[in-house]
C-alpha cells in the first residue's frame, strides 16, 4: 500500500466507520449563508454527475469530451461557475485546501488523458475521488 492510499485509508476509518459505528457524526459542521449552501450542494450533484459522464465518455474512448468536462466542470476553469469566491471565505483552511485539490487534480486529468497516458489520466482521476472523500469524511454544511 502506497502512503497515498494509507492516508486515505485513516481518513475513512477514522472519519466515517467510528462514527457509524457510535451513531455519531464528527465532521465539523461548516455554517453557509442559505442561499450559498443550496448553490453548493447543487454543484456536488453536478460534480457527481460530471465524474458519471467522465466515466462514461472514457468508456467510449472520447477523451477531448472527457477533458472537456473534467476542465469545466470540476477543475481550475470551473472556479466562477461554483461561486468559489463567495463560498471560500466561510470555509475552513482544510475545506478550501480539499476543495482546491480536486480543482487541481481535475485539471491534471483534463491534461493527462488528452495525452493520452493513461497511467496519469487514472492517477488523477483517483486524485479526484480521493478529494471528494477527503471533505465528506471531514466537513458537513449546516
Ligand atoms: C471541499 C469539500 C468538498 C469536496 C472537495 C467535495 N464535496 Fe461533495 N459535499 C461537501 C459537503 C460539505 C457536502 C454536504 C454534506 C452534509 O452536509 O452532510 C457535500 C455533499 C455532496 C453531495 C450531496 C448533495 C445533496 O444534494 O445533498 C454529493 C452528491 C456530493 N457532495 C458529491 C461530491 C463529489 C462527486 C465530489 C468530488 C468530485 C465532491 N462532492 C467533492 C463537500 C465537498
């Protein structure tokens, strides 16, 4: 096992087996504006539905389509379209951190399987749902 996968191993246990397993829930509770929380949860049902059509244009070797959506929807270019400046200053360090991490780890992805190399094009796409799992095992929105 790679540190990487060690690392997010302890995340999972640690963040969300315990807490099932006492019935409680440790994830800090994050405090948005109304309006701001509906905007970002609305993004992480497109986020889903973006790592879908990534999935699914992968399965059908379309890698510019899989770039496209990568870059737009989840990564440095997708910044304004989520609001990031707005909801940014209510985020804890470790939330924007995670946060910024699938921004980036998006857009190496984005790169990579435009490349054509498929070793980096799963490497960042793991990255990418390695980020998702990071801030869902530490933060919840109230
Ligand atoms: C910077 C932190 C962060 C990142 C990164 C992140 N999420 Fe989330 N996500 C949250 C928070 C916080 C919630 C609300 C959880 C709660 O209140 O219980 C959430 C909720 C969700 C929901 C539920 C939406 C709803 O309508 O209730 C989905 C689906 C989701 N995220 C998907 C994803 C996917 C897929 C990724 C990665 C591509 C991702 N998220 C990355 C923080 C994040």
């Amino acid at each position: 096992m790679k540190m990487s996968q060690i690392v997010l191993t302890g995340v999972l246990f640690f963040g969300t087996t315990g807490t099932w397993a006492t019935g409680m829930d440790a994830r800090q509770e994050v405090s948005l504006p109304a309006t701001l929380k509906t905007h970002m949860l609305h993004n992480m049902r497109d986020h889903l539905l973006a790592l879908h059509e990534i999935l699914d244009a992968l399965g059908r070797d379309d890698s510019d389509k899989a770039a496209q959506i990568a870059e737009s929807r989840l990564g440095m270019s997708s910044l304004a379209l989520h609001g990031a400046n707005r909801a940014g200053p209510y985020m804890p360090p470790a939330m924007r951190k995670a946060g910024m991490s699938l921004h980036h780890a998006a857009s190496r992805f984005a790169l990579a399987v435009q490349e054509e190399d498929s070793q980096k094009t799963y490497k960042a796409l793991s990255q990418i749902t390695a980020s998702c799992i990071t801030c869902h095992a530490q933060f919840r929105l109230r």
